[in-house]
C-alpha cells in the first residue's frame, strides 16, 4: 500500500511473508508489524527511510540486505533479535 505524502510515496508494510515490496520503494512507515522476515526488503536500491516503531521484536536474515540508499540512523528500541546479515552493505547508515 502506497500513501502520497509530498514527493515520496510511503510504502506501509504490513507484514508477512507472502507481502511484496516494491522494488521501486522509498520510505517505509510500520506501526503493526512484529516481525520483519527473512529478505522482506532486500536489495530495494531506492529505499532511504525506514521508520521502526517500539513493538518490532524480530528482523530477519538479510531483511535489509543490500539497501545501498538507506541512509541515517536506526532507532531499535524492543528489538529482540536481529538476524545475521540484516543491514549487510547499508554503508550510509550511521547508526544501529
């Protein structure tokens, strides 16, 4: 589900495994998720932004994988687990 919101449109996730993210997506905003599963957003060159809320308890294997774009820093607040690889080659991020 995509949301006009100025120039970028907002891609809300809204979990599971069979979801697909555009390959296209800038910004993700997520309130309901738990878990981000495995690979849920690998390789999406363009994504810049994600906005985690506290309730996120598991991200998976490579879940961010090569999101060269996302930039800034991570806020994990509640995470319990985070998979190997899952911010693999997101050399922007300044913080996790």
């Amino acid at each position: 589900m995509a949301e006009a919101q100025g120039d970028d449109d907002i891609f809300v996730y809204m979990g599971g495994d069979q979801e697909v993210v555009p390959d296209d997506v800038v910004r993700v905003s997520d309130k309901s998720v738990k878990i981000i599963p495995r690979e849920a957003f690998q390789a999406r060159e363009h994504l810049i932004y994600v906005e985690f809320h506290d309730g996120i308890e598991k991200i998976g294997e490579d879940a961010f994988n090569c999101c060269f774009s996302l930039r800034g820093s991570i806020k994990l607040m509640g995470v319990k687990t985070i998979e190997g690889g899952a911010f693999n080659g997101c050399v922007f991020l300044t913080d996790v």
